[in-house]
C-alpha cells in the first residue's frame, strides 16, 4: 500500500513547487512528475505511473486537470485506476474515491 503522486505541467517553463509541496504533505512514497501538455494521453511517465501502481495504492494528485484535458482520457485512466483498485486522492476538487 504505496502514496504514489503524480505531478504535470504544461509546459517546460512551469515550475512544479507548489504541487510537490502537496505531494510532501500526503508524505508520498514516490512521485512521477513530468512537464508536457495535458492534451494527450501519451505521456511516459504517466503511462510509468500506471504500470507502477497496484491494488491498494492511493494516488494523489493536485487536481483531475493533472491527469487529463480529455474528458474521454480522463475518465480512461480513472476506469484504469479502478479496475486495478487505486484509490484516487484530488487535493483541489476534494475527491476520494475510496469513500
């Protein structure tokens, strides 16, 4: 049972702070953290934090535009999630899906 994060910025120039600091506030295990728009699903160190995951895991992130832009791909990765048994933790939209 692992605290996994995942952190995205759009773009190389983004800084990244404010969500590690969220991250270092759940005291995550490990972070997959990646600058590249949030317009596609394929993205490495997402596709990495989907394989990495298991049942039990809590994934944090800071919002659900972290994982997606896509309605489609993000209900994708949610339905990912779920078939694997990650509980998903959204700091801003306040989201559990574990209760």
């Amino acid at each position: 049972m692992s605290k996994i994060g995942y952190i995205r910025v759009s773009s190389e120039h983004q800084e990244t702070a404010r969500q590690q600091e969220i991250m270092n506030n759940y005291k995550v295990d490990r972070i997959f953290s990646e600058k590249i728009s949030g317009a596609t699903a394929d993205r490495p160190q997402l596709k990495a934090m989907l394989d990495y995951v298991r049942e039990g895991d809590t994934l944090y992130i800071e919002s659900i535009s972290r994982l997606g832009r896509s309605t489609k791909d993000l209900l994708n990765i949610i339905d990912t999630l779920t078939e694997k048994g990650v509980t998903l933790i959204s700091h801003k939209e306040n989201i559990d899906t574990d209760t």
